[in-house]
C-alpha cells in the first residue's frame, strides 16, 4: 500500500498541473479571441446589442448568463458575428 501512495501522489498532481495548463490556455484563447473580434464592440467604450461581453460571467455551473454565451457562441457560428467588414475568426479560431 505504500508503495502505491509513492506512485498516487505524483500522478496526481501531474493530472493537476495538466488541468490548470489547459484552463489556463483556454483562458489566454478566451482574452485574445475576445480582444480579438468582439471588445471593439461588445466592451467597455461600446455596447452593441446592449451586450457587454467582458462582464458576462463564465461560470457557468451557476448559469447566470448561459444563454447570453449561448447566443453569443450562435451567432459567431452562423457567421453573424463579428459583422461584415471587420476582420472575421478562422475555423480553427471558433
């Protein structure tokens, strides 16, 4: 049993530091996407559509603005967003 407990640990927190490196690289995704193609429009100076997008939340086992990302993520799909003539996201971009 100790032996496992020498083996457990380490491939714990590998597992761990894994997790954080993928959140945190979907994250740094996340801020240049948004800063990207949609904080022109959606931020701080401006609010299309009445939508700030830096300050909607994303946690969303809360589900607070769910459906606000969800039309979001809809309309960059459909190609509606960002609009014609401003620069558009590449596939792998989406």
């Amino acid at each position: 049993m100790c032996h496992l407990q020498h083996i457990t640990r380490p491939f714990l927190l590998l597992v761990a530091s894994i997790g954080l490196a993928g959140a945190a690289r979907a994250e740094e995704s996340y801020e240049a996407f948004v800063s990207k193609y949609c904080i022109a429009c959606h931020g701080p100076d401006q609010q299309e559509g009445e939508l700030r997008i830096d300050t909607l939340s994303r946690d969303f086992a809360l589900g607070g603005d769910t459906h606000r990302w969800a039309e979001v993520i809809e309309r960059v799909n459909a190609g509606d967003m960002p609009p014609e003539g401003e620069p558009q996201p590449t596939q792998e971009e989406i």
